[in-house]
C-alpha cells in the first residue's frame, strides 16, 4: 500500500479529519486502509468478535471502547479470525492482549494500550453507528487510512487502489 498519511493530508486536508488519540501499533501491518465499520461496546467483546467473523473485503473495524484498559476487546483468536476473514485492520478504543502474538499477524491494528483480563460476552453494544473519539468522527463506509504518523478518516476513497 502506497500511500503516508501525510502526504494524504498535504494534498487532501480539507477533506480529511485527524484522530488525535496516541494509539500503539500491535498488528505487522504498520500501513492500513480501508472503508469503515463500527461497533461501539465496553468492556464487551461479543459484537467485536462477531464482527469479525463476517467477510471483511478489506474493511477497517473501529471499535469505541469508551478509552477503558479496564479489560481487552481484542485477543489473538479475534484477531486471528480477522485476519482470515479478510480484515485490513482495527482500532481500538481501548485494551487488547496477547500482544506478542498480535505482533505476529498481518493485520492493522492500534489500540490504546494492553490488559490480560478478558471483557465480558454479553453482546451489548452497537453496531455500524457514527463513533467518536480523538475529535473524529468515524462513519460506517468512510475510508480510514493509518500509518506511523497517525489516523486520517475521508469521506471517500482517496488512492486508484481503493477502489
């Protein structure tokens, strides 16, 4: 994938909002895009790891976790269903764990920090809704394109590639 995040901000900028969250980068792609989807749920990983588990054509799951490290949304099985779903990535809003293997994965993901305890399987939460955090706003179907400098969202594919 060619393409930097800030050379996408240089020449589209006003098209383009910032997440300003820090997140760490655990996945082995350290350069991502795709279109959105969304879950937001706390401490919960039961919509996370549905969602996964559905055919990801190159899609990036944000998950609003509410900025809790209280317990991971994300561990190496979901990850690793990710990855064989198709996902491009996924940002969390929160914990992940098995870190390590994480590391291991060809997959995107950023997350704001790691926690051994498992979340609940309760299920609650939402799915493909408006998410914000960072001061952006994350839109089932806009594009997410993150690299080492940071997150940008657009309300549209950007790249040839893209589409």
């Amino acid at each position: 994938m060619s393409f930097t995040t800030a050379d996408l901000f240089d020449e589209y900028g006003p098209e383009l909002t910032t997440c300003e969250t820090q997140f760490r980068s655990y996945g082995a792609r350290a350069r991502f895009a795709g279109p959105l989807a969304t879950v937001r749920c706390r401490e919960d990983n039961a919509l996370v790891k549905k969602v996964l588990a559905t055919p990801g054509a190159g899609r990036v799951l944000v998950v609003d976790g509410g900025g809790s490290l209280r317990a991971a949304l994300m561990g190496d099985m979901i990850a690793g269903s990710a990855v064989a779903h198709g996902w491009a990535g996924v940002v969390i809003n929160g914990a992940v764990r098995d870190v390590v293997a994480l590391r291991a994965l060809d997959l995107g993901i950023r997350a704001l920090g790691s926690n051994p305890r498992k979340s609940a399987k309760d299920g609650v939460g939402e799915v493909d809704v408006p998410v914000v955090f960072g001061g952006a706003e994350f839109r089932p179907g806009a594009w997410l394109y993150a690299d080492e400098d940071g997150i940008v969202v657009a309300a549209r594919s950007l790249l040839p590639a893209d589409d």
